[in-house]
C-alpha cells in the first residue's frame, strides 16, 4: 500500500501585514476541527505563529533552526510539540533562525536543508503548513524547496494586491532552478470589508485578473479583531471564540481548500 502523501503548504506573500501567519494558525487549526492531522512548521524569525499557537518565545527546547544547521544531532520528532489541541502539532521557530541565513551561506545544498530535515515525517500528517517569512530570503527558499503548494493570502489592499507580481515571479524562478513541482494552489483575500470601496474594489480585480481568476478562493477573511485578540492569547480563533466572523470564515476556508485536493492549478502566466 501507498504511503500517504502529505499536503505540503507554503503560505507565503512577500509583503507583510496581509494575515499570512494568522492564516497559518486558524487555517491549521480549522483543518485540525475537520479531523485532519496537521503540522506547523514556523520559519519565521519572528516566531509569530508559535506564540499564536500557544508556546512562549524560549520555551521549546528545539525548533525549527536546530532542524536545518543540526539535522545529524537532532530528532525531527524530538522538535515536534504536541498543541492543547488534537491534531495539530508545531515545530517552533527561535530568535537564532534569524542568523541561519549568514550560517548557511557556504554549505552545499544549503536551498534544500528543511526538505532533507522534514522527508521522514511528509507521511505522518494530512497537512504540513509552513510560516514564511514577509521577505524573499533563504529560509523562504528552504520552504518552497520543501513545499508542493503555495498558498497565498493577499489583504485587500492596493499595495498586496501590486505585490503579487513580485511572488509570482519569485515562485517562476524557484520552479525552474529549484522545485519543478511547485504550484499556487490558491489566493486567499484577507482583511476584507464590504462596506469600504477599495476593499470590494481589489476583490473584484483578483477575481477578473486572467493571472490568478481562477486561483481566488470564494472564501474571504473579513477583517476581524477577535483574530488579533486571539493571537494576542495565543488561541486560533476557531477555539477562543467559535461563533465570531473570524471562526466562520477560516472553517469555511478549511473547508474549500481541502476540496482543491486535487487542485491542479499551474503558475499563473507571466
């Protein structure tokens, strides 16, 4: 029999500020609700989505950086946390992540360290969901080296949705040098208000652009201040308050992304 092949996701927009890590959270967490097995890796510096997941900076013994600067001394389930929740795990990020890319500036592979350090477990979850950081760097080639989908949260405003451009050539050139099986599997809208012109305005041309119409989610991410007051408490907001916006919304995302199994989507054309 087969071995279960694991949905491996970058969540990834190379401008910051459009709900990417809260993405990352409440989607994982979602999908956990839905009776998938999930997996958080955070390569992020920042460490956003493990403090939103629960675990203060310095409390996890390894993270994600002893992973990829110490892969023959580290246990890949070693680094594994078990979340408060069932089915969703996490592999914390640290502030050291940060120097990764000066210490790995000279090591041979150097693109290619997580997908060495995490081939051993694409099996034991439904799931794998990766935290980027907001800028190209080598820790985001590392994710898309490891990932087989990009998914793309673009906040409703002019400047993401300008900053698409950018991903999208970025994501091209990782195709041709690095990963041929990489593809956007979807474009999430976030911080969406119907009540404000350039909001509906930037929806509508992510829904009319020929380079990603048929990559748009029909589920939106209205913005939400219970979002931001559960991360602030580290609860994705599908747990600290299951009947707001924000709790609907990323349920139903959960719901259609994993509907886009077998998605099939290419790169949008240049």
């Amino acid at each position: 029999m087969a071995a279960k092949q694991s949905r491996i996701v970058a969540v990834a927009n190379e401008k910051g500020g459009v709900g990417k890590t809260a993405t990352v959270i409440n989607l994982a967490a979602a999908l956990s609700l839905e009776k998938y097995k999930v997996l958080v890796v955070d390569m992020d510096p920042q460490g956003n989505a493990t403090t939103g997941l629960g675990i203060k900076p310095g409390e996890a013994e390894l993270s994600t950086y002893d992973l990829i600067l110490n892969p023959k001394k580290v246990s890949v389930p070693d680094s594994i946390i078990h979340t408060e929740w069932p089915g969703l795990d996490l592999i914390p990020s640290h502030i050291d992540l940060a120097g990764a890319e000066i210490e790995l500036i000279t090591e041979i592979g150097r693109e290619n360290k997580l997908k060495k350090a995490l081939a051993g477990i694409r099996s034991d979850y439904d799931v794998i969901l990766l935290d980027t950081p907001p800028s190209l760097s080598l820790l985001t080639v590392n994710v898309f080296a490891f990932a087989t989908e990009v998914l793309v949260p673009c906040q409703t405003q002019p400047y993401a949705y300008s900053a698409l451009d950018d991903l999208f050539d970025t994501i091209s050139a990782i195709k041709e040098d690095v990963n041929p099986g990489l593809d956007i599997s979807g474009i999430v809208a976030t911080f969406f208000d119907k009540r404000t012109r350039i909001s509906c305005s930037v929806l509508e041309k992510l829904n009319q652009d020929e380079r990603c119409s048929n990559l748009v989610f029909n589920t939106v991410i209205r913005g939400n201040t219970t979002i931001a007051a559960s991360t602030d408490v580290g609860k994705p907001v599908v747990f600290y308050k299951k009947g707001s916006f924000g709790s609907v919304d990323y349920m139903n995302l959960a719901k259609e992304f994993m509907g886009r199994n077998d998605f099939g989507f290419m790169l949008p054309a240049s």
